[in-house]
C-alpha cells in the first residue's frame, strides 16, 4: 500500500504542475498577445507558440524538482540513452507507415462526417508554416516524452502490471489532451498503447521522441497533398496496417533483452546523475 500511495502521490503532483502551467499560460498568451496589434504576427502562428514556451519551461520545472527532492535527473530516468541504426531505421519506417495509415483513415467519407474534430485537430497541431512546424514539434515530442513515459508511465510501472499502466497511461492522455473526447480519446489510447511498447522493448525515450517527430512530419505531408477517398486509399490503409504488425513483431523480436523486467510489471529506474 505504501508503494501505491507514494505512486498516486507522485502523478497527483507530476500531473498537477502540468495542469497549472498549461493554464497559466493560456492566460499569459490571452492577456499579453490575443487583441494587441503589436503582436498579431505571433498570434497568426497559433498557439503553438505557448506550448513551445510551456514546453521548456514544464522541462526546467520537473528537471529543477526532481534533482533537488529526488536527486535524479529526468532525463535518466527516462532511459535518454542511444539506439543502434537497425532500431532507429525501423522506428523510422514504422512512425511514416502509422502516419500515412491514419491520415488515409480520417478520409473515409464516414470518419469526415461523424467525426470532423480530427481534421479540426489535425489542423491546430500542424499548423502552414515548414520551419515552425519543425521547430513545434522537435520541442513538443521531446516535452511529451520525457513527460508521459518518463515521468508518469515510469511512475506507474513502479507498482501496476505494464498493461494495467499503458491503459491508464491512455486515459490520462486522453484527459488531458483531448478533454476526454471519446474519438480522439480512443486514438490517443491507440497511440498510448504503440508509444509504451516501443519504448519497453527499445529501452530508450529516443524511440518514442523520434517516433512523434516522423509521425506528426508524415500528417503534415499528407494532410497538405489531401489525398481523395477511393479503392486506393483502402489498399494503403490495409498494406500499412499488415507493415505496421509487422514492424512492432520486429521491434518485440529484437527488444533490449533488459527490458523483459517491464513484462513482468518490474523496473528499476536508476538514480540521477
């Protein structure tokens, strides 16, 4: 019991920082740039702008708490640690096979008519503009990351079996991302679900970091071709979705052999630097 108490204790504060820093700077964003004149060319860029800013600083604020209470850095415990080029080369192929997969999905006339808030997401998250695109989502991916498997899927993992800690991993995620929509809350369980294995059977956060980075890249080349529905999109969707099993058969085959401690609901997360 003590174990559990020390864990909810944890993401009451880990998610709670979170949740008063993203607010925080909605109202900073709102009082000091939407309506000024001066700062129309910031607010045309979205609100991307104040996720990079929060991103860093929610960075700098878990990295500052957990050296100083827990003498551990984050970054660590995240398992921020290389991977070989055969790994690296099938995240890669994988994250643009999971990118196309979706985008194609959302095509079907069905999903467009019934649920319009994925396009409606889709087209706040990318944004128009390359380099900034770039810029939002190196710094974004990284932030999520550390911050979903590093810090509360870690936590979880401490004292819940692995499926048990994916599952409410996807919830939370849900909640706090999508308000607990439940189409978009059933594809951020999906990408829950993806992202923690590949970061168990990897061993390292640099999987999943990279993985959002090539994933999000493939929604902005697709989502600007804007491909129409028909018997090609539906041979894609099913080459892909046969590739993708495929691909995470082969990440599981050739998982880092300590990584069979979060199978059994077991991990030891090392002290900081």
């Amino acid at each position: 019991m003590k174990k559990v108490a020390v864990m909810l204790g944890n993401l009451v504060w880990i998610i709670g920082l979170y949740l008063i820093s993203i607010q925080t700077m909605f109202k900073l964003w709102d009082l000091w740039v939407v309506g000024r004149e001066s700062m129309q060319a910031i607010e045309q860029i979205n609100f991307r702008v104040a996720i990079i800013a929060h991103d860093l600083i929610g960075l700098l604020l878990y990295f500052v708490i957990f050296k100083l209470f827990y003498k551990k850095s984050i970054f660590k415990m995240s398992r921020l640690v290389p991977m070989n080029a055969k790994t690296t080369g099938i995240i890669v192929v994988l994250s643009i096979l999971m990118g196309i997969w979706m985008m194609c999905l959302v095509r079907i006339p069905y999903i467009q008519e019934h649920f319009p808030q994925f396009n409606e997401a889709f087209e706040f998250l990318l944004g128009r503009n390359v380099a900034f695109f770039i810029v939002f989502w190196i710094v974004h991916s990284f932030y999520k990351e550390i911050f979903f498997r590093g810090l509360i899927f870690n936590q979880m993992q401490k004292v819940l079996p692995t499926y048990l800690s994916i599952f409410v991993l996807g919830i939370i995620y849900g909640g706090l991302f999508f308000d607990w929509n439940p189409a978009l809350s059933a594809y951020g369980m999906l990408g829950a679900v993806i992202l923690c294995l590949i970061y168990i059977w990897t061993g390292s956060v640099w999987s999943t970091i990279l993985s959002e980075f090539v994933l999000f890249s493939t929604y902005f080349a697709i989502y600007r071709i804007n491909p129409s529905f028909g018997t090609t999109l539906v041979i894609v969707i099913l080459l892909c979705s046969v590739m993708i099993i495929y691909l995470m058969y082969l990440l599981w085959k050739d998982r880092v052999p300590s990584q069979k401690q979060f199978e059994s609901g077991s991990v030891e997360i090392s002290d900081g630097f």
